[in-house]
C-alpha cells in the first residue's frame, strides 16, 4: 500500500501508522471527489509542518529593485 510505505520511510511507529491512516480515511469520506493519494500527501505535508520539519523561508533576493 502506497500510504503504509511513505508512513513506514518517514519513520513513524505503528501505532502512528494507525492513527495516521485513521484520519485518511475520514478525509477521503468527507471528500470523496478528491483522489486518496492526493489527501494522504496533504496530511503528510500538515504532519510535517506541525512537527517544524520545514525550513524557513530564505528569499533569493535581498532587496527590492526599483
């Protein structure tokens, strides 16, 4: 399964599989239109960036050309 195999390479234990595909599960109910892998990676993004594993955001540019 594709979920149990993204889950498993990001390390989570299996007690956080569970809840994990708990919670997609009740997402593709209450959106049946959208395609399950698109709302397990948009769990997977928020699990992320709740747990501060993103990085900040670093503009290219310093200033502003006028």
């Amino acid at each position: 399964m594709y979920i149990s195999t993204i889950a498993s390479e990001k390390g989570y234990s299996e007690e956080e599989q569970t809840q994990f595909l708990v919670r997609l599960e009740r997402a593709c109910i209450d959106n049946p239109d959208l395609p399950p892998t698109f709302v397990a990676n948009c769990l997977m993004s928020l699990s992320e960036s709740k747990l501060d594993e993103s990085f900040p955001f670093a503009p290219r540019n310093t200033g502003i050309q006028a």
